[in-house]
C-alpha cells in the first residue's frame, strides 16, 4: 500500500477498504466530508450508495451507518506488509461462566420447543500492540483468500475489521446470489469432499437453507439452488448453499435485506421472538457483530456480507466475537470449543 494512499485514508472523514474472496485487488472507499449517512433503518438505505454496517439489533446504541464514495481507489493487495498490529496473548477463560449461564438458558428454550433454534455469541478481548491496521488488514487478505475481508472507520460506528465467508446478497442488475451457511468442523486431514457431517450440523444448516428458500419466493422470478456442499473458511469447513435467482422487480434490495436479516445462521427462529431472547439473555451487546457490512449499489454491483469473524478495534483492545447455533442436540463442551476456533480466524491475524 502507498504512503499516499496511507495518507488519504487517514485525512478521510470515514473510510473502508475491502477485498472481495479470490481478488488480488482491494478497494477503498473514503468520504471527505463530515455527514456520514446514519439512520436506524435498512428500508433508508433505498437509493443509496456506499459502505454500509448495520447492526445486529436495530434501534439500540449502533446505528445503521454509510461510508460515503467520495473516493474510490481499487488497487492491487501488495505482496509484503509492514507491522501488523499483535496481541499479547489469547482470550482469557474469564467469560467461561457467562457463556455456561446463557447455554443452559438457550439450550432450555430449545429444547422445550420454545424455538427451532438460537445462536448464541461471545466476545473476548485481546490486548493489541504496536503495528498498523492497514498492514493487519493486507496481512487478512494473504491468510483468508476464500473471505470477504474489510476494516472501516466511522465517527458514528467506531472501527470495525473482519474476515466473513457468509453472503448475504451479492450482485447485480437480474443476476444476484445469497447462501445458506451453517455447521462447522475443523478442516480434516482427508480430503472435506467425502466429510461426514453430524446429524445436528445437518439440520442446523437446512434450517438457515428453508428460510431463505421461503424469504425468496416474493422477490424472484427464478431460483436456482447449488449444494449444500462442504465450503473452507480459513482452518475450518461449514456447509454452504448457494441461492441464484433473478429478481421480480427493481428496487428489491432493503426490502429483501430487511427479510433476509438477521438469518437463522445468527439469530434464530421464529425470527422476531430469537432475537429478542439473544438481546434479553446473551449477556452482551453484539454491535455490529452478526449485522451487515459491504458496499451497496442498487445500479451496480452490491456485495453485502454477514459480520462474522470479526473485532471492534477500541484503541490498544481488540473485542472479538465468535458464535454457534444451538438445537436440542448442542452440547455445551462442543459448542465452546466451536466458539473458540471462530475466534482464532480473526485472532491469528494479530498473532
């Protein structure tokens, strides 16, 4: 990355740079002036352009914010980086406790068939020192080719840097896709196309894929479904469904994302009522972790993701956030241990 683009970014009023999976380029987005567009609305997103983040729960302390394109500038992801920004060492087990509480309160609602399923979170923070952003975000681009990965900076929604593998709407003009992703496993050592997923991974993954199927019937002519299939993320494998459709009108797009979000890979169902057990019984405020974030562009390309794998950068502490579906079947030892490998995806970047 040039000095000069090094300084550009740091006069910007706001900023986001982004590389798209299998891209040996990244954009950035800056915007000069004060005035970023904030609202607590995706449908106010219509007709608009530009970086987005929205969060998990609408309304409360984050807002839905826009990174301006008053400049653009796509380059190539240089092959060397300076010094990247490194922690002192890994999350403590001090949210154990929390996170058992909240498993045994998700895993009860559940189970009595409260609800088809929750996803439950948590978050660590992890001490950073020395080093540059910028090179933490070039260094992402080498570890995490198949992921989305972005770092943006806003007055309204602090900086927030990620590495997701998850689609939420992704192209253009009659051409769009979204995926269902759900279940993890590590990577084996054989190969993860003759994977054998366990019963819960399964069915947590055709939950996430019959709400998306149903959520697209209003909005396209034409559905076309490729999977499910065993897809890399970093050190661990999910399985994947992809949903081509062309659209049935124009201007689909906060409507449909306003039906989309938040899916069951990171709320739960029935929709409304799982998110507000995670908001009453999580323990925490997610922010925009499990929100939105990509750029929006109703005239040309709109590459929007699910904020996974991702950390709220505040200073010298990075608060990271990891989470996993619960059904009847969840276990509590297995479902820390998928936490804990989530969080090593962003975690290593700073190691």
């Amino acid at each position: 990355m040039t000095e000069d683009l090094r300084e550009r970014i740091g006069r910007a009023e706001a900023f986001a740079a982004f590389r798209m999976p299998f891209d040996n380029e990244f954009t950035v987005v800056m915007q000069r002036g004060i005035g970023a567009f904030v609202s607590d609305s995706v449908a106010e997103l219509a007709g608009r352009r530009g970086f987005v983040m929205v969060p998990f729960s609408l309304g409360r302390k984050w807002p839905v914010v826009m990174v301006r394109p008053d400049d653009v500038v796509r380059t190539h992801v240089p092959d060397a980086w300076g010094e990247s920004m490194l922690s002192s060492g890994l999350c403590s087990d001090s949210g154990r406790k929390v996170y058992e509480q909240a498993f045994e309160a998700f895993h009860g609602a559940v189970s009595c068939g409260e609800f088809d399923k929750l996803v439950l979170s948590r978050h660590c923070e992890r001490h950073l020192e020395g080093g540059n952003l910028l090179d933490s975000f070039i260094k992402a681009c080498h570890m995490y080719p198949r992921m989305m990965v972005y770092l943006c900076r806003t007055a309204e929604g602090g900086v927030w840097f990620g590495c997701t593998p998850e689609i939420l709407l992704s192209g253009r003009r009659s051409h769009y896709s979204t995926v269902a992703l759900a279940g993890t496993m590590s990577v084996p050592e054989s190969d993860t196309r003759t994977v054998e997923w366990s019963t819960k991974n399964v069915e947590e993954q055709r939950i996430v894929a019959d709400y998306i199927r149903q959520k697209l019937h209003g909005y396209a002519d034409v559905i076309e479904e490729e999977g499910p299939y065993t897809s890399r993320a970093g050190h661990l494998i999910h399985l994947k469904t992809v949903f081509h459709f062309t659209p049935a009108k124009t201007g689909f797009i906060p409507s449909l994302v306003e039906e989309l979000y938040p899916t069951p890979a990171v709320c739960g169902l029935p929709k409304e009522k799982a998110k507000r057990f995670i908001e009453e019984n999580e323990g925490y405020d997610r922010g925009y972790y499990a929100g939105i974030v990509g750029m929006l562009d109703e005239t040309g390309d709109t590459e929007l993701y699910v904020n996974l794998r991702c950390a709220r950068i505040d200073g010298r502490v990075a608060h990271l956030y990891a989470g996993g579906g619960i059904l009847p079947t969840s276990e509590l030892e297995q479902e820390w241990t998928e936490t804990e490998e989530k969080l090593k995806t962003i975690g290593n970047v700073f190691r």
